[in-house]
C-alpha cells in the first residue's frame, strides 16, 4: 500500500492520537494514585499524630516525654517504615524503629497546623513527612511533632505497571475501532471510484447525488467536469460532421465539370480530376463515419435490438433483387440475442454485410448468433469465392 494512501494516514493518525491519550492518561492517572496514597498515608499520620500529643508532656527539664506510645509494630521494629520524634531546643524523644537515626529537621519554621513533605528520611528511604508544633503551656519551649512513613514507591510502580497492560489492551481495541471507522468513513469514496468507472465508459454519465454532504462538492465538481468533457467532444463531433457535409456539395460541381471536360475530350484531365475527387469523397466519407460511431459509442444509454426481426427484413428485401431470388439463406439466431445498437445502426451495418454475401455466394447465405461470456456475436458467410488476403486489409481499413 503506498505511502500516502488516505486510509494509512487515517489510521496511522488515529493510533497515534489514541496512543497520545492514553499516555497522558497513564501518566495523570499515576500521579493521581500515588497523591491518594499521599493522603491516605498522611491521614494515618495525623491520628497517629493527635494520639502523641494527647499524651505529651515536659520534663522539668523541659525534655519531652510520653506516657502511652502508638501502639503499630512498624512504630517499634527498627526500620519498620513508620516513625515518630518530639523535639525541643533541650532534647528529643524518637520512636524505637528509628534507633540511632533522626528524622530530618524541618527547613522552616513550622506552624500549630499540620505541614505535609516528601523528605530524604532514615535508613536512605525517602519519606513522606508530616510535622507540626505544639505549644503545651506558654511558659514551656515549643514541641516539634514530626511522623514520617516511607514513600509507597513500589505500590505506585505496580499499579503503573498493571496500568500501563491495561491501556496497552485498550489502545489495540481502539485502534481496531478506528480502522472499522475508516473503513466505513472511506466507503462512500470507493462507490464514486465505482461510478467514475461508469463516467469513463460513457461519458453521457453523471455521478449519483445521494453522497454524504462531505462529498457533494467533489460531486458536484467532478459532474461539471464532465458535462464540460461531453459539450467539447459533441462540439467538436459537430463541426466534424457540418464540415464533411459542406464538402459534399463541392465535390458533387467538381464530379460535373469532370464530366463536361470528358465530353469535351480533355480525358486524361478528366481522370485526374476524378481521382482527385475519389480521395476527396473517400475522406469525407471517413469522417462521417468516424462521427456516427462516436456518436454511438457515446450515446446516452445502451440501447439493445434484437437482431432476429432486422436480418428477416433484409432478407425479404434481397430475396425480391436479381441476384438475392437465387440464394438460399439459412438464419440460425435465437429469439432473445440483441445488439447493442440502434436498429437503424444495425441494420444499416447487417444490410451491407448481408447483401454483399448475397452478392457474392454461389448458393447459400449462412447468417448466425450466438451469445456467450464474451459477448454477443453475429457471423455471416458465403459460400462463394472469398477474398484473397492481399485485399482483406483494403476491405477493412474503413
């Protein structure tokens, strides 16, 4: 298929675009999932957050210190992925999986509300951070409350992972959807082809106006065209045809002063002229002949003629001449075969055929017709002398 076919463009375009989407859909709808985990995550902290502060308290050396810790193994497995710490300018409290790490101190100051961050935690893990502080009394120093869990990165990778087979599924169900849309978008292309194959036979064709309104303008274009193509070509038949006949006349006051030279004994200028009339007249006639087949060829419709009535009434016809009483002609065509020609086209076409064999037969005429997937056939044959081959060119070079 080449290149630029309409149809490769089209779906070479709309697997792209669909491609595009669902990329920019894997890529949004990832983000998505991972900011949900974000939340949910961040939820968790924070009830595990009030639940510390509700049981915090100072030191008298203002330390912090907590009565009932969160109760989550992953808060007292080392490395257990979830971590606690109180901080104040005179020291720390840190949950039992951070052992000797820290968590990382916030890079401003932080308010009484809630501040959530993604921060490069302990054990080289990237955590999601969530911090705030606490004020337990107004003479007492302000409480740094930070929890932390790490990152859901392989969560995020699998559902990426498991996303992306899905939209690959579906890119391959729309891409088939949009080869049956081009498919279908494409088929009132191919019925103008067809009738364009029509217009090129018979250029008495039209192209049909019942096309989706996308296509009517090329219609329309390419019918105008062709009424164009048709007014040259009738034109140019005409002229053709009106210059042929204008010569008619010349040539027939030609053939009478041909005679009178003759009469008057000027002979052998009398046989010049003469031929030079006879391939005047020959020409002529040529392109009359030229014009009707055309005319034929490109009539408006086909029209069929039964060739079983047209030979039967030639025949009666020759029967009644000198030389046609003397014959016996044998007709073997079926009822229903037809030409396609007009009846007058055929039978001026079987008249000369039928009495020049007529003409020539000893005895007998044989006239037949058959129809097969090649087409529809008339023979007509004689049983007389024949025509040397030298002469068969010369017979049919009009």
């Amino acid at each position: 298929m080449k290149s630029r076919s309409l149809r490769v463009r089209l779906l070479v375009g709309a697997a792209a675009a669909i491609f595009a989407a669902l990329a920019t859909s894997w890529l949004a709808m990832t983000l998505l999932f991972q900011r949900h985990i974000e939340r949910r995550i961040a939820d968790e902290l924070r009830h595990d957050g009030l639940q510390l502060i509700a049981n915090l308290a100072l030191d008298p050396a203002h330390r912090p210190t907590i009565a009932t810790p969160p109760t989550d193994s992953r808060f007292i497995e080392v490395a257990g992925g979830m971590y606690w710490q109180l901080s104040t300018p005179h020291g720390s409290l840190r949950s039992p999986s951070l052992r000797d790490q820290e968590l990382p101190r916030a890079p401003r100051t932080v308010s009484g509300a809630w501040h959530r961050r993604v921060a490069e935690g302990p054990f080289g893990q990237r955590v999601l951070l969530l911090e705030r502080v606490v004020m337990l009394s107004n003479s007492g120093p302000p409480v740094l409350v930070q929890l932390a869990q790490d990152e859901a990165s392989e969560a995020v990778d699998d559902f990426g992972r498991e996303l992306a087979v899905w939209l690959l599924l579906l890119w391959a169900v729309l891409a088939g959807a949009a080869w049956v849309q081009v498919q279908l978008g494409l088929r009132p292309l191919e019925r103008v082809r067809r009738n364009l194959e029509q217009l090129r036979g018979s250029p008495a064709e039209r192209l049909v106006q019942d096309h989706p309104p996308e296509i009517e303008p090329l219609i329309a274009a390419i019918n105008a065209l062709a009424d164009a193509r048709e007014k040259d070509l009738l034109q140019a038949r005409r002229r053709a045809a009106d210059l042929a006949h204008a010569l008619k006349t010349p040539l027939a006051a030609l053939s009478a002063q041909s005679r009178r030279a003759r009469e008057a004994g000027a002979v052998e200028a009398a046989d010049g002229l003469d031929r030079a009339i006879a391939a005047a007249r020959a020409t002529v006639e040529a392109e009359l002949a030229r014009a009707r087949a055309a005319s034929i060829r490109q009539s408006t419709k086909r029209v069929d003629t039964a060739a079983l009535p047209i030979i039967e009434r030639i025949i009666s016809v020759i029967e009644r001449s000198d030389f046609g009483a003397e014959r016996i002609f044998v007709i073997d065509i079926p009822p229903e075969l037809c030409i396609p020609l007009e009846p007058a086209d055929l039978a001026e076409l079987l008249g000369a055929l039928t009495e020049n064999a007529a003409r020539f037969a000893h005895r007998r005429v044989l006239i037949r017709g058959v129809s097969d997937q090649s087409g529809e056939r008339l023979t007509i044959e004689d049983d007389g002398p024949g025509l040397a081959n030298s002469r068969i060119e010369e017979a049919l070079s009009r």
